[in-house]
C-alpha cells in the first residue's frame, strides 16, 4: 500500500507524495515516469562512521508528485537504472556530484544527462557557490526548514518532518531549472551549464578511491600514493571512514618512518592508533 502525505501549506505548490517502500509500489512510479521526460533528483544517505555510505532515500520529483524510495526496504536499483542511465530523460539535481557518488557507490548506477542547478547559479552569479536553501529563497523567496540535515536517516519509521524535508529537496528543483534555463540561454550560457554539469556527475559516478586517488594523485611521493591506497584497501575491507585509519595530513609522516628508527612502532601507534592496523602497516611497508 502505497503511503501518500500533503506537502504542507507553506510550499508554493502542494504536491502528493508516495513513500514507496516495497516491490509492489513500483507501479506507480513506473506509471508516472514513463509520462515524463525530466525528473528532480535527491538522495537521503548516512556517511559518517562507515567507508561506503549508506543510503537511505532516493527522491524523484515530478511536476505534480514526489516519490520517495525507501532503499533500506527493498533493493530498487533495477527500476532506477532503467530511467537514471537513460539520456532521454533529463535529471535535475542540486550538487549532483555528491548524489552520482553515492547512487554509484550503493547501487551501480551511472546518472546520464544531468542539469545540476548550484552549477547553473555559480555561473549565473559569477562563480558564488550557493546551496539550495539560498536558491530556494532566491527564487520563491520561502525559507526551508533544513533542521533535519543531520537526522537520523536510517532509523525507521522515519517522522513526518523527515519525509516534509525529504520532498522538499525535490519540490523545486524543476521550477528553478526552468527560471535559470531561460535566463542561461539569454546570456548564451546553456552550454556551458551542461557541460559542466556532465563533467560533475562523472567525477561522482567513481569508486571511492579512484575519486580520492585522483585529487592526490599530483601531490604525493610515490610512497605516499602506496601508503594513501594501502589506508583505502583497509578502510574498504573494515567498512570504516579512512580518517579512522589515518587522516590525510599524516600520510606524508607515516612515509618519513623507518624501521631502523628509534621507537618506531610507538610512532606509529601515535598515528594510526590500531595494532592491527600498525601490524598490517609494518608487514605492507618494512
């Protein structure tokens, strides 16, 4: 049975919402997309203590209705490969790299044709990064309730205040989408906005290391790009944030500790703080 809620009175445009949270629910989602040829995109996912996020909703709005997927119900990522990688369909984000990252990760789906509105904004506002409560008010001029940023997003039930703020994320998406479309294509900036767009969801839709390993990849020794890959492979086999393992700001100190060196295992613990971390350490690099 399909769950629907009001968005509440103070949106611009009320919307239904259909919380979907098993196989049978596809039906309407289905239903209503294959009406459809651009879709608002959001996820819901909690990355704080784990090496690869978890991921709790996936939003997609439409003019008239927002679905949210309940992930931790059910595996959905068949039905969302199918509208996600078709470039028929236009997709709509906010900051779409963080959301590529994490639908790439979860579920192995690589997003296609993508307007990301905070792109549309920098370069319409020469280069400012705005998030999308700032957009929000910039175009509709409500300010959103974002108290429940750093909710719980894997406990269930989730609150009605959780599922408001869920749609939300989605409910303007497309209205700003057309308000930037027509001013980008006056100043001859449409290009320019799904170039980059594109360029965004493609940095997102990496594993986690490649995605790390490329930013450092100009920056560090040769030793350091062995110890950086040797905290991912740990991190990734234990499931933990690599900050556990050892934060970025001391792989070039880690590099510098020989052996030979007094007290080393003792350095060692001072940094990496584990003794099966260390012991793996020590047989990878002395």
């Amino acid at each position: 049975m399909i769950f629907k809620h009001k968005i509440r009175s103070y949106f611009k445009k009320k919307k239904q919402i259909f919380f979907l949270k098993k196989d049978s629910d596809y039906s309407q989602l289905k239903k209503t997309i294959d009406k459809e040829k651009i879709l608002s995109v959001d996820t819901e996912f909690d990355w704080r203590r784990t090496y690869f996020p978890n991921l709790s909703l996936i939003q997609i709005g439409t003019k008239k209705k927002i679905f949210i997927i309940d992930c931790l119900s059910f595996d959905a990522r068949n039905l969302l490969k199918k509208y996600l990688e078709d470039p028929t369909y236009l997709k709509i984000f906010h900051s779409c790299r963080s959301d590529a990252t994490v639908i790439f990760n979860c579920l192995n789906i690589k997003i296609k044709n993508v307007f990301d509105i905070q792109v549309a904004e920098k370069i319409l506002d020469a280069g400012k990064i705005k998030n999308y409560a700032e957009i929000v008010f910039k175009y509709f001029s409500i300010q959103l309730n974002k108290s429940e940023t750093n909710s719980n997003w894997l406990r269930r039930p989730l609150t009605d205040k959780q599922i408001t703020y869920a749609a939300a994320d989605v409910d303007y998406l497309l209205d700003i989408h057309f308000f930037q479309k027509k001013v980008l294509n006056n100043v001859d900036k449409l290009p320019e906005t799904f170039k980059e767009s594109q360029h965004e969801i493609k940095l997102g839709s990496q594993d986690l290391s490649s995605s790390r390993f490329s930013k450092i990849n100009s920056k560090f020794s040769p030793k350091e790009k062995k110890i950086f890959l040797w905290r991912e492979k740990i991190a990734m086999e234990a499931n933990l944030p690599i900050s556990f393992i050892c934060k970025d700001k001391f792989i070039s100190e880690l590099s510098k500790i020989v052996k030979e060196e007094k007290d080393y295992k003792r350095k060692l613990m001072k940094i990496i703080g584990d003794s099966d971390f260390v012991e793996s350490f020590m047989k990878e690099f002395f």
